[in-house]
C-alpha cells in the first residue's frame, strides 16, 4: 500500500490533509513524507513507522547515523551515495547495511553490491536524515529546506548523549540480506558499467554542461530519450501552469494549450503521479483524460511515462512520453530521471550565467 492510502486508511491524517502534501510534493519536489513533517501532520517518528509498513523494509533509526565508523563510510565512495540516495550504516561479516529513501530499488542494490563487493542489507529512512547523512559524511550539500527541516528536527535532542551502540540483529523487522537474482537487460547493463567504471550517461552529460541555453538542453534530452520513447514533450511549468516547450516524434499542436497551459495541480493526467517520482504505465481508459490529448493534438496512447523536474525545490518542467496507440515503453526508468535530474542542473548553469551577464 502506497504511504499515503495506509496513513489516510489508519486514520493517522485526513484525505484533504494528503491532498495538500501531494500537492506541495509536485511543486516542491522531495518525498511525501518530508512534506507532511513541514505541514506539521506528521512526526519523523510516526513517519519511520509508517515507511517500514509501507515498504516492508525495516527503517533504520536517527540514532544509525550519529557515529557511523569510516571504514563503514568507505564501503560505498561519494558517487554512488549522491546518485541513489543510499548510506552505509553497518558492516559486519561481509554483509553491508545500507539506509536510503528508496531500498526497493533494483538497479541501486545491484550497484551497491558490485561496488562494495558485500551483500547489501536495505533499510528505509526518512528523506531528510539521509540528505542529512550525506552533507555530514560525504561532502554532498543539503539545500537550504532540508538544513532547516532537520534542525527543527533535532531541537531539543542533547548532543552530549552518546550514540547507543547499534545491534542490528536486535532491531525490529530485520530484513533478509539481499542476494544476487536475475537481472533484466537494463539492471545488467548498468551493473556492466559500474564495474567497468563508465556512466552510461557519460556522453550526454558533457554535452549538457557545453549548453548555452534552455532550449539546447530541452532537445538534448529530448534527443537522448529517442530510442525509448516514440512522442516526446517537454512542459516548462511557469506559474503553476505546464506548456508545451519541446517536442519531438509527434506533430503537436503549436497552439496547444494556449488558453493558460495545463494547471499543474488539476491536470488529470499529472494527477497520475499521485505523490510518485514517476509514472510509468498504461493509459488509464477514463474519459476525464481525452481533453488533454485533445489540446495536444495527437492521438491517445496505450502506455506512458510521466516524470516531474524539479530544481532547488520548484517544479520547472514535466517530461511526457508515450509510444502511440499500441506501442510499449520500454523506458529505463531510473536512468531518464537521472538525465532529467542532470537536464535541471544545466539549465540552472545556464541561468546562473545568464544572471552573471546580466549584473
């Protein structure tokens, strides 16, 4: 059960209440739970509960990242933290014990093991005492929301009380170690570039940091997602508003949306996202869905991909993708939204030298 439908359904928040969080989610970016703690609907505590329960992953307590030893630390390098969100906590008998926001993750748990070489033991946590962990522990700087958030957090909590000694053999809901399984082409593919030490998005990034502008970066994208994805779009959100920036693979109506854009937060099919990173599936047969295809121009799809950018905490655009009336997407998921998290970073650098230029 998503996070969301267990805390409404155990009557621990109200459905006008995670409306309102789905709806800071999509603006703001981050998990749910980290803005259902800032709305002050939800504690961190009840929160880790809520995570395990949702996730049958077991989460990992504030106390795991206080005083984690360095030759835990070493297990993993920088790189491989920042790109899945993942800390090492615990080391012993060759078994590695990671925390992360997403321990459900294939790919990152196939990466996890080829590069520390351990079997990997998951654990859940919330979003902000992982960002915490990593700006603590590898250098990797939390944005100003998540330094605020976790000294809320932590106000009132003595910093001269030990860390206890952990036993995570003693805590609850201990998860069984993960094993090597079979892997689909995309999760092998990925795990043959972490041992060979290449990024598979290696190419695209250098030309993205030699961008000079926003619409260089949005066909980049588009052009790299061609062979997944037939019909492209690249919506810039402006005033909770979505509009047509980019398209490709499809002949979409210039005028498409032009009475005000897509709202953002009563669009129907954004709405598919309900509180996900992504979405990545059929095309639900609910007729409410039509008038967007309508505005577009194009016929509606069988399957489709939907994945929010966001930068510094606001969304700026939405990538759309589909492969018409019978086609499948075979989209690797976590690697779009890792071009797109990379696409927010140029277009940042872009901007941030627009401003210089400008001063």
């Amino acid at each position: 059960m998503r996070l969301g439908q267990l805390l409404v359904a155990d009557g621990i928040i109200g459905g006008d209440q995670l409306q309102e969080a789905l709806d800071a989610q999509l603006t703001c970016g981050g998990h749910l739970g980290t803005c259902l703690i800032e709305l002050g609907y939800l504690s961190e505590e009840r929160l880790g509960e809520e995570l395990a329960l949702a996730s049958g992953v077991p989460c990992a307590p504030a106390a795991a990242f206080r005083e984690i030893p360095r030759f835990v630390l070493d297990a993993l390098p920088q790189n491989v933290v920042q790109k899945h969100s993942a800390v090492p906590i615990g080391l012993e008998d060759n078994i590695l014990d990671v925390a992360m926001i997403d321990p459900k993750s294939r790919q990152a748990l196939e990466e996890l093991r080829s590069v520390s070489g351990c079997a990997i033991r998951s654990w859940i946590a919330p979003e902000v005492r992982i960002l915490q962990a990593m700006e603590r522990y590898y250098d990797v700087p939390r944005r100003v929301r998540y330094v605020t958030l976790s000294r809320m957090l932590d106000r009132g909590r003595p910093a001269s009380i030990p860390p206890p000694v952990l036993d995570f053999n003693s805590l609850a809901g201990r998860r069984a170690v993960e094993t090597r399984s079979s892997a689909g082409p995309a999760t092998m593919v990925l795990e043959a570039a972490a041992r060979a030490g290449v990024d598979p998005l290696a190419g695209i990034s250098d030309r993205l940091c030699e961008a000079t502008t926003d619409d260089q970066i949005a066909d980049l994208v588009l052009d790299a997602t061609s062979g997944e994805v037939r019909r492209r779009v690249l919506f810039r959100v402006r005033g909770g508003n979505a509009n047509v920036w980019r398209a490709a693979g499809a002949e979409i109506d210039p005028d498409a949306g032009a009475d005000g854009g897509f709202p953002i937060l009563s669009e129907p099919i954004f709405g598919l996202l309900n509180g996900d990173a992504y979405y990545a599936g059929p095309l639900p047969s609910d007729p409410i869905h039509l008038g967007f295809y309508r505005k577009l121009g194009i016929a509606t799809p069988k399957q489709i991909v939907l994945v929010p950018v966001h930068l510094d905490d606001q969304l700026i655009a939405m990538f759309y993708g589909d492969c018409g009336r019978t086609g499948t997407i075979g989209v690797d998921i976590e690697q779009l939204r890792r071009l797109l998290a990379k696409a927010a970073l140029a277009i940042n650098v872009v901007q941030t030298k627009q401003r210089i230029r400008a001063l």
